[in-house]
C-alpha cells in the first residue's frame, strides 16, 4: 500500500492544535574557527532550554543524504509533501506569495538585482542587499519598458529587498528551464536552457527568456549597485494535493516573506498579511488561535545571517526569537515542532546538506532529558535522524490523529 495513502485511511479528524515553527537555515556546523559552536549552541535561549527539558529532540534530512534544498523543497518537505514527487520552481512559489493571480500556462521566474563588472561577471548576486524602495523603482523602470516579448505578456512584480518575480503569459510556454544564475560570484550569466531539449514549449520559453535580457539588461545598465539580474526557478504551476485535504487540519500561513507565504498558500494554507516581526507574528497567533487548527509560522533572520556567513548575528537573531517565545507560549499548541527548513551553515554561507535539528514538544513526546535545544543535543535525541517528509506525521501521532494500524 501506497505510504500516503495509510496514513489518510488511518487520519481522525480531532480538535488537537498543532503549530510549526520553522527558524530558516537554523542548522549549523560547530567548527574550530568559531569554538567549536554553532550559533544555536553559542545563543543565550533560556525560554528554548525550559522547553528542550520537556520534548524530544533529534535531526532531519531535508531532501536526501548529501542533497542541498532550496527553500522550496525544504519547506514542501516539512508540509509532508516529498520534495523528489512535488517539485515546484521557486518563481511559481514567490509570485504566489507576492498575490499574483497565474492563470493557467503562465510561467514564473524568481529573480534577483545583482551587480556585474565591466566584463558582465557577477559580483555580488544580491546588488548589496538594495532596499525594497530601489528594487521598487527598478522594477517600475522594467515593466515600463518591457512589457512584451514576440506574443509574450511580461508582468514584472518587486519583491523585498533584492528580489522580484517576472511572470510570463503567452501561448506554447512551458517550464522547467535552468538557471539564468551561475549561483555563485565570479562567472558569467549563463544562458537558460530546457530541462527538456524535446519539449517545443520549453525551447519557445528559454528564446523568451534569452530575448528579454536583451530587452531588460540595457535598461538599468547604468545604475548602481544593481545593473544586472539573475533569474532561476524558471516554470509553471503543478498541481498539488491541499494541506486539509491531506492531513484533516486547517491551516494558517505567519510568514513575513513573500515566498513563504506563497510555498503555504501552494498547499491551500490561509496567508495571513500584516505582521512584519516575530513578536507581531506570535502575537497574531493568539488572535487566530480558534480559528485554526495548524499553524505554519516562519522566521527567516537565521537563514540570511548564515547566508551572510556572520555568526554573531546569526547567534542574535537565535536569541531574538527565544525572547518572545513566551508569546507563542500563552497559548500552547497541542503539539509544537521547531525547526529550519535546512541548515545555512555560517562557514558555508549558503544552504547545506547537514540535516537540521529538531525540537517536538507533546504530553506524549516525552523528555530526552536534555538541556538545552542544540545540534549536539539533537543528535542525542530518541528522534534519531528521519526525513523531513516525516515530521508532520510525527506531529499528527502526538495529537492522537491515526488510529490503530491493523488488528
């Protein structure tokens, strides 16, 4: 029997509350250059340390062993959706969030302001972090400018900070493409190509692509820092089974980033909009507690400072969040996880394939009578090391929503 499938024959519906907390690129690596700590184990978390006393810990794979995610598969993973079946282009993911209405045949790319040399050789894939109000502005300039390419509709939508989305509407347009990012300074934009070399549609798609950098590129040429982009996840929408149908439980997206919010509503989670810190985000959650049986609740500064590679501020944005955690805490879930959707190790400055710790806390969890909520502790933990896929099922067994296996 099809996996999946048991568990929705074995599902009750109950009135239990379960609440993911997901700390982006939480994971870390303890190494010399930093005494041997990782932030998670340098922070100060008095209010994680009285939880960790009380729940059970252990680590998990994002994807697969060696697999480096994307924030797409490692967050479909902790829906309970298989990263490997389910694979959504970051672009769809990022319009959603952004509250742009796909139509049926629309393809979507996640793109980045990033500064190029004289030579056009990326060096700096973020432009410098520009604030939103530069992006906005560069992003007016685009769309005023190119607005279609042959019989091709081009909508053009800012994001935060660097980012913004680029939807195109046209006939015969298909995805998946590859990246028009080398993901990494000191290489060239490399040209995007079809997953598929066959597929007509996506051969149409990448002449579309290669023909709007012609058309974009020169129009913001001379501005400084961003005077180029970068786009990737380059696709269409799939269809995807929704979070309630799946798991009997009613769902709600806190999330401050546009992607985020876009990987919830994906799977049929309620976007919740207005919050913009974790406080506001916790705080929110006590004013939606009754209305909502899952929440999805995300904090993204633990990622980007890993990205950045700073541990002291990594370290901070940890300590950050364990401070209004008692928020959270007025109204405890049934069942609550913590977690990241993959780790960001500092030394890496990039996501990694080191499975991410994890926190469960339940009346049935139990205690691994460990101290404090760590990678090392984590390791130690009666959680072992599980796929990520796994942990809303785990999460569903600590509310008592399977009923028994066989006679």
């Amino acid at each position: 029997m099809n996996l999946d499938a048991l568990y929705s024959e074995l599902t009750l519906k109950t009135n239990a509350k379960l609440a993911l907390v997901v700390l982006d690129g939480l994971g870390d690596l303890a190494i010399r250059e930093q005494n041997n700590m990782t932030p998670l184990e340098a922070a100060v978390t008095p209010n994680l340390d009285a939880l960790a006393r009380d729940s059970a810990q252990g680590r998990m794979i994002p994807v697969a062993p060696g697999i480096t995610p994307g924030s797409g598969p490692g967050h479909l993973g902790l829906f309970g959706y298989d990263p490997l079946e389910f694979q959504v282009g970051r672009g769809v993911i990022e319009a959603l969030g952004l509250g742009m209405e796909l139509k049926p045949g629309d393809v979507c790319a996640r793109a980045n302001f990033a500064t190029l040399d004289s030579k056009g050789i990326v060096t700096d894939r973020r432009a410098g972090r520009i604030p939103t109000e530069t992006c906005e502005k560069l992003c007016a300039m685009l769309s005023a400018r190119v607005t279609k390419i042959g019989d091709t509709e081009v909508l053009i939508k800012a994001g935060k900070e660097h980012r913004f989305v680029v939807v195109f509407r046209g006939k015969d347009l298909e995805g998946p493409l590859t990246d028009a990012d080398p993901n990494r300074e000191g290489f060239v934009i490399p040209t995007v190509k079809p997953r598929d070399p066959e597929n007509a549609k996506q051969r149409k798609m990448a002449q579309v692509i290669a023909d709007f950098y012609k058309a974009a590129m020169p129009v913001i040429s001379r501005e400084k820092p961003a005077n180029g982009f970068l786009m990737r996840g380059i696709a269409h929408q799939p269809h995807i089974p929704l979070f309630e149908d799946r798991y009997k439980l009613k769902p709600v997206a806190l999330a401050v980033y546009p992607m985020y919010k876009g990987l919830a509503q994906l799977v049929g989670m309620k976007k919740i909009e207005g919050p913009q810190t974790i406080r506001e985000l916790f705080e929110r959650y006590l004013v939606e507690y009754d209305r909502f049986d899952f929440f999805f609740i995300h904090y993204k500064y633990t990622d980007k400072y890993g990205e950045d590679g700073n541990f002291a501020a990594k370290k901070k944005a940890i300590e950050d969040f364990d401070a209004v955690l008692p928020i959270l805490l007025r109204k405890k879930p049934d069942v609550l996880a913590i977690t990241g959707d993959h780790s960001t190790p500092c030394a890496a400055k990039g996501h990694s394939w080191h499975p991410q710790p994890v926190l469960l806390h339940s009346k049935l969890s139990g205690t691994d009578k460990l101290e404090r909520f760590t990678e090392t502790g984590a390791n130690q933990g009666s959680l072992g090391v599980f796929k990520a896929k796994y942990l809303i099922r785990l999460m569903q067994a600590n509310a008592r929503m399977f009923d028994k296996f066989g006679a």
